[in-house]
C-alpha cells in the first residue's frame, strides 16, 4: 500500500474543476483561491505520477484516465460525506451542518418562514442553503454536494428517499380586469393558449403547469418565456398575458401591491406535491423525517 494517498481537498478539487469546466469557477465553488486549487490539482497529479488535466489558456480538457479519476473520486467523496453523517446521526438530533438544495418556485415561499423558527428551536442546527432547478438539485444530491432536496413531484427521483411535505394547489392568475370575468373555478379548456405565459424550460412548475391543463396543443405553443414566477406576476400585471401560479406563491403574498386575479384550476391534476428527498439509506434519515416535521409545520 502507498505510503502517500490522495487528499480529500485534493479529490474535491478535482471533481469541481470536472463539474464546472474552468479554475476560476472551479476555484468560487471551493471557496479557495484559484492559485490554491491549481496548487492542489498539480500536488495530486504528482502523486500519482500522471497527468489528469490538460491545460491551455482557453481549454480545461480531461484525460481519458482523469475521467476515470473523477468517477472514482465521487464514489470516494461520498463514502466520506457518509462516514460524516453516521457521526453526526449519533450527535443530538438535527444538529450540525445539513446541506440542502431548494427549487427556485419553492425557495422564496417556504423558507423565508421556516428559517427564523429553526434558527429559535433548533439553535445546533447550520442549515446550509443552494437554490437550484430539480435536475441540478438531484445531481448535487447524487454527488454529495447536498445532503437533501425541497422540490415538487412529479418529478424523476430515481432510488431516493423522500418525504411528504404539503399538496400545492395550481391557480391561473389574470388581470383584474380581464374581459372573460373568469369564475370562480377555472377549466382547463378555458385558458387561452395564446396569452399563457411559462417559466423557462428547466423549471418543473412549467411541467406541471402543462400536466395540470392536460391538453396537449398547450405543450406546443406555450410562450414559455418567464425566468421567475415575480416576472411572470409582472408580465401579467402589465396585462402581456395570464400565467400559472402556485398556491405557495400566492400566499406568501406574490400578487401584493399589483392588479392581478388568481383562481384556481379546475381539475384533479392542478396540483404538484411538495417533498424532502435524500440519498437511500443515509444514516441520517431520522435527521431528515425531523427537518420534514418541521417543513410540515411551517
């Protein structure tokens, strides 16, 4: 066995530089100097006698064998966020750092009425917060970057493990003053396709909004142009249009100080079910049902 193994902040470093494809990236994601993150990659490749990264001022290129490194530094990573947690599980419940990935059509809602009441009745608890889509959200929780996600199904979450947090209710949101006097209940057939405005591909609120209209011409020509559920209330307000939103949303008080009407959609499927996913058999799972119990009764 050598007598000189790989670091952690050597592997870590080379996994960001992998993920993100540049140093100075590579480098902010780390936290560390972009000089100290090239040290670092160079020290590991001289301890292995290889070359893993081929530079030049504009390229970051992977070896065929710095490909295999990394795939091999993941699993290697993750086996030591998963020794961390089994020592952190024994410690006082829900205590410590917890990492955790929350999607953008939730973040602004949910958290901002969870954290103060954490903070008060779980004082040992460092609750660290990234804001990302539900894809980039599972992938960071596959490769150990968070140790739990907050998002919405339906959505692909492969051999995890999740926890039911809440239903949230679809509504259509129009201006004040929209000349259909829409009722109270609002049918799926009667949102006009031409004035829908969506979140950009890549939201899975754009998904279910989609899923919960159940018509499929809406899947072809939705003008799917907002970035955030604020531009599209805008957008409405300024009478460019109707939108979706969700009932979070709308009670956290989106529609505030604009002219914009919100209903509910009138079928069985306007809806998306809030929930905490996390690895299959982590060792803090009593951990992440305590943080659901919490979720649940904000």
């Amino acid at each position: 066995m050598s007598t000189y193994l790989p670091t952690i902040k050597q592997l870590q470093y080379l996994v960001a530089l992998h993920e993100h494809g540049h140093f100075g990236r590579a480098a902010d994601a780390s936290f560390v100097s972009q000089s100290t993150l090239s040290a670092g990659i160079r020290e590991l490749e001289s301890l292995l006698g290889v070359t893993l990264v081929e530079r030049s001022r504009r390229v970051v290129r992977f070896t065929a064998l710095g490909e295999q490194v990394v795939t091999k530094a993941n699993k290697l990573l993750r086996e030591a966020e998963e020794l961390s947690d089994l020592v952190q599980a024994a410690g006082k419940p829900l205590s410590g750092q917890l990492r955790m990935s929350v999607i953008p059509t939730i973040a602004p809602f949910m958290i901002p009425r969870l954290l103060p009441r954490l903070r008060n009745e779980r004082p040992d608890l460092q609750l660290m917060l990234r804001e990302e889509t539900s894809q980039d959200a599972m992938d960071s929780l596959q490769h150990g970057r968070v140790d739990c996600v907050l998002l919405a199904l339906p959505f692909d979450t492969a051999e995890a493990e999740y926890e039911h947090i809440a239903d949230d209710r679809l509504f259509v949101a129009f201006p004040k003053d929209d000349p259909r006097d829409p009722p109270a209940s609002i049918p799926p057939e009667m949102i006009d396709q031409g004035r829908l405005l969506l979140l950009e591909d890549g939201h899975c609120l754009r998904d279910h909004a989609l899923a919960a209209c159940n018509r499929s011409e809406l899947r072809a020509s939705a003008a799917m142009i907002g970035t955030s559920l604020h531009t599209l209330v805008q957008m409405v307000d300024h009478d460019l249009g109707l939108t979706m939103l969700p009932e979070m949303a709308i009670d956290a008080g989106i529609l505030t100080g604009t002219e914009v009407v919100a209903r509910p959609v009138e079928s069985d499927t306007a809806k998306r079910e809030i929930v905490l996913v996390w690895r299959k058999n982590s060792p803090r799972e009593a951990d992440f049902k305590l943080l659901a119990e919490e979720l649940r009764a904000g």
